[in-house]
C-alpha cells in the first residue's frame, strides 16, 4: 500500500507572544496518528518507491534507539503497508528488557522483528548495512533517522502555498534531512533556522550534502545532549500547552520551540517579522520520557 497525500493540508496555528512578532506552528504531528510528523514525509518516497519496484520478497530493514520515532513509526508503515519490518536496535541489553519500553513494545505490536546490536557494532552501520543487503537483497535498508535523499525530496511534501508566507522557517535538528529538505524547497527570500538538538559537529557538512542552497543557520538547543531531559524544558513543555492546547515532547520540539521563545525575548527577529515553526512530531516518546523522569523523581510532562 502507497502513502498518500493528506486530502487536506495540515492545520498552521498561531502563537501569541509578547512582541511585534508573529508566531505560528505548522501541526504535522497531526498528518497521521502513528506516522507522525517529518517521519511521514521521509518516509513518503522511500516506501513508494520501493513498492513501484515490486520486490518479490519485501522488507524494510531500518535503525534507531530505545525510544525512538523512526522505530516507532517504520513498524507503524510496515502494518499499513502489511510489509515486514526489521529494527536493528542499539544496545543488546535492551534484549532483556524491551518489554518495559513502550516505543519497542509498540514496534512489536505492529509486526517489527527487533534485532539487538551491541553499540560497537552499531556504530559501523556501513558495514552493518552491506552485511544486511547481502542477507537480504530485496530489502529496503533506509537508514536512522530515514534521512537520505528521498527523504529530502518528501520533505518537500511539507512546503505549500500556506508555507511561502514567512520570514522565518524553523525545525528541530536531529540527523538532518528535514532542514535540507525545507532549505532546499523554500522561497528565495526566506531564512531557514534549525535547531540542533544533538552535539555532532559533523553535521553541518552532512546537511550541505543534501542540499545544493547554503539558506540555513543551525542553533543550539541540545541542553546537555542528544536525549537528555531538562527540568526547565519539562516546565516550558507543560505551560505551553496548558496555554496553547498543543503537545510538545522533550527530546525535539519542545526544546526548538523554547529556544524560540528566548530567541524573541532577546529580540533575535526584527519587528514585524513573521515565523513559522514545524512540529515534527514525535509525541509518543512522552511515555517513555516520562518512564525515566518517574524513576528519578522528577516533574513528569502532562
């Protein structure tokens, strides 16, 4: 089964902040209930693709952590498309324990077979990757994170009429390919900001490789590190949609989204400026953030 294009566009809702400043936030959380988000679209022309091949043995191979959305959401496209999945997962000591993990129990729900990898071994995905192809030459091996560049090309999916009225474009940062995918689709006179939420130097250069424009400008909002949760970002998440009645989690939009905020407190926009955020999803991984916060005895998200 092909993913489809949404009859109708995904709601843009507007922010009110303190400031000559117009703030909006595009809800592609909301284009499928379990493809969330810039998940949906990388996947988008990875799938189709793959299946206008007609393979005769399919199945789709991908990689990802504990709690992961790309994990989460290949296993929900493998039971709607009723394809096999594969998820090589880091850390063979999940193993014993992935029945307490709500992404991965998810994942076997929907029909993912889980391989566990020691992290050495995980970090070499290349050589993990040929050595998968050649146990399974009909597969579909799309890598952490889905960026490639179909991913980049779905993207684009996000981009429309509704998009070409902002100043500012802005999206959380994790491997990269949906701000290639936004810097390489929008207009000429836009700037494009991605908030980095891991600490990889090399990514910069990789986003370069994905996209032939030079539009965008990466920040920092890692806050101590790739999946760490801050107190203060809990507490933002909370207010945020106490007042807004929009969810965020922790581990990206929530952490783009106070940045953002900071940004216009200290008057990173010029007057009059119009910005447009895209929530990326992401939102199940609340749960199992809030796993974690329990066990430590910390304010849980609601």
């Amino acid at each position: 089964m092909l993913l489809k294009v949404p009859k109708e566009n995904v709601p843009i809702q507007e922010i009110s902040v303190n400031k000559n400043i117009r703030l909006f936030i595009k809800r592609e959380d909301l284009v499928h209930p379990e493809i969330s988000g810039n998940k949906y679209w990388k996947l988008f022309f990875n799938i189709n693709n793959y299946l206008e091949r007609n393979p005769q043995n399919p199945l789709i191979i991908t990689f990802g952590g504990a709690f992961s959305n790309h994990i989460s959401a290949v296993s929900a496209l493998g039971k709607l498309s009723e394809i096999p999945t594969l998820g090589i997962i880091r850390g063979e000591e999940l193993e014993k324990k992935w029945t307490h993990n709500p992404t991965l129990v998810f994942a076997k729900r929907n029909g993912m077979s889980l391989k566990f990898v020691i992290r050495e071994e995980y970090r070499n995905k290349e050589k993990l990757t040929e050595f998968l192809q050649e146990e399974f030459p009909d597969a579909l091996i799309i890598p952490e994170g889905g960026t490639n560049k179909n991913a980049v090309q779905g993207i684009k999916m996000m981009m429309n009429d509704d998009t070409k009225d902002f100043d500012y474009l802005c999206t959380a940062v994790g491997t990269g390919g949906t701000v290639a995918g936004i810097s390489e689709f929008c207009e000429q006179n836009q700037k494009v900001m991605g908030f980095k939420v891991v600490e990889d130097t090399s990514l910069e250069n990789r986003i370069s490789e994905l996209t032939s424009k030079r539009n965008f400008h990466l920040i920092d909002t890692a806050f101590g590190g790739y999946g760490k949760i801050n107190d203060d970002n809990v507490r933002f998440i909370n207010d945020f949609k106490a007042k807004y009645d929009i969810p965020l989690e922790p581990i990206y939009t929530g952490k783009m989204m106070q940045k953002v905020f900071e940004m216009i407190e200290e008057n990173y926009f010029p007057e009059g400026s119009k910005i447009l955020c895209f929530h990326t999803g992401g939102l199940q991984g609340i749960e199992g953030a809030n796993m974690l916060l329990e066990k430590q005895n910390r304010n849980l998200i609601i």
